[in-house]
C-alpha cells in the first residue's frame, strides 16, 4: 500500500522518531478514510486539489483547531512530495493549498510584582550568589540562556558600566548594566576565584567550577520562578520575555528593545507590543464605566 510506503520512507531516509511517523500514519488513515467515505476511492494518487480543499472544510465543520488542521495540510504536503519524488504523479494536489491562519499566542510574563518576590536566600557563598547573578543577568539584559553561558570576563566593562554579548550570527551587542550589577558582578567575581585555583574560562560557573549546560541553567529559573508564579513555563526565555514586556511597559520604544534583545527585524520585536495592547484591553475592560 503507498501509505506504508510512505511511511517506510519517512523512517528510513528521514528518520523521524517513532512519534512523528506514528502521527504521519494517522493523519494518512484518516485522509484515506476521508476519500472512501466521499468519494467511494483509496487511490492517493488521483485526488484533486479541490478534493483536499473539501477535506479541510469538513475539518473545519468538525471543530477541528487550525493548528490540528494545518499539521495534516502539511502531512499531505510531505507525502505528494514523496508521490512527485517517485514519479507516481505530475502535479501535487497540495499546488495553491495554503495553511489556515492561526491565532498568535500572547508572550508569557512574569509580572513585575512576582519577579519581586523571587527570593535567592540569605547566604553569602558561592553558590548563592552565582544563582542570584545568573537570575538578574537573565531578567536585567534580556540575553538568551546560550549567551549567558558564553559569557567571559572581559565582556563586562565596569568603567562604561555596560556588557558585551555576543549573539546570533556571531553579532555583538552592547548592554547597560546598573550600578548595583556591577557590584553583584565583583562580589560574585571575588567568590568564585577564592573557590576555584584554576583561571576560569567562563563568567558564571557551574557548581565543580565548570561551564553550565542548557539545562543547568533551565533547572536554576525554574526553582527561582517556581512558588512566585503561576505560569507553567518557568525558563529562561520567559525572562526574556519579562524583560521586553517590561521595558515597553515602562515607555522603551520598540526600537530600542529590538536592539537591546539582538534581533534582526523589527517585526520580531513586535509581539511584545501586542502583548502590551492586550493587556490594555483587559485594564480597559475591567476600569472603564463601559468598558
């Protein structure tokens, strides 16, 4: 059968996990289980495009989410691909078959009020005081959690009170830091090579004196944010996030926060500033007599 041709396709030469091509499988069976039930055919390869275009109404008819619905656009996009491959048709029935628009997700923010109450203890140690640096570093710069880790010494300029950061496609950035980080960063500077003989590669260690992985960092925000929050996503990047939302919030043009986060286009930037105009809709809502 084509579809388990398909599907041998897509382990063998692909190599999608076992997930992925069980989701490829089930999105097949139902398309040709479509094609029985209104068009009395199981031939994949004499369906039109007008035949694909009544199978995402019918989707639509059933409730189906346009995520759900574009994920088997794009599954009948990959297999009239393999079809045009081996030579089994000369037109793909996916040619002017366009994914449905999708709803975009507001940013997820930590409030300012909860980033308030992020408590890093009261000890005066290493460790400590690593934490409580990398969480402000995170929240203050705005930087991703790969930056971070690829941090040296010598990007922090504590006369011009600002840190290089060296982001994608080899970019640098250059971002002020507060009078109180700069004092964090010699205090947490002090500690670590009092605790480690060895010159440190890296600005922030882990905790035998190593460079930090992804998930070592991910762990360390997520037990910060962990209590004070009721967001489910409790990474990084959620940071990042926080500190964008809250820079517009405060008055920062979104020209300023696209250079301070490193992107490339404005528009990337923009998301935040639909974030904030929810927001407003929500306090419009809520305070206005007619609201």
């Amino acid at each position: 059968m084509l579809v388990e041709q398909f599907i041998a396709y897509l382990q063998a030469e692909k190599r999608f996990s076992v997930l992925t091509v069980e989701a490829y499988r089930r999105d097949m069976e139902q398309f040709v289980a479509y094609l029985k039930s209104e068009y009395e055919t199981d031939d994949l390869t004499q369906v039109k495009t007008t035949m694909v275009k009544s199978y995402i109404v019918k989707m639509k008819e059933d409730g189906l989410a346009n995520r759900s619905i574009n994920r088997k656009i794009s599954t009948l996009r990959t297999f009239y691909k393999y079809c045009l491959r081996e030579n089994l048709i000369t037109k793909s029935p996916m040619t002017g078959i366009k994914a449905l628009k999708q709803p975009k997700a507001l940013v997820k923010f930590v409030t300012e009020t909860d980033i308030n109450k992020v408590s890093f203890g009261e000890g005066e140690d290493f460790a400590t005081c690593r934490d409580r640096l990398l969480f402000e570093l995170l929240y203050q710069t705005g930087m991703r959690q790969a930056e971070l880790r690829g941090l040296k010494d010598g990007d922090v300029d504590k006369i011009s009170m600002q840190i290089k950061i060296h982001g994608k496609r080899n970019k640098d950035r250059f971002v002020p830091l507060s009078s109180q980080m700069i004092k964090l960063i010699v205090q947490y500077q002090a500690l670590r090579d009092a605790t480690f003989t060895e010159k440190a590669e890296r600005l922030l260690l882990n905790d035998r004196g190593g460079e930090m992985t992804p998930s070592f960092v991910y762990n360390k925000v997520h037990h910060l944010l962990d209590g004070v929050t009721s967001l489910k996503q409790k990474s990084p990047h959620v940071l990042r996030h926080t500190f964008a939302t809250h820079l517009l919030d405060e008055g920062a043009s979104l020209v300023a926060i696209q250079k301070l986060l490193g992107h490339q286009d404005l528009a990337t930037t923009q998301i935040y500033a639909h974030n904030t105009i929810e927001q407003l809709k929500k306090i419009h809502k809520q305070a206005h007599p007619k609201g």
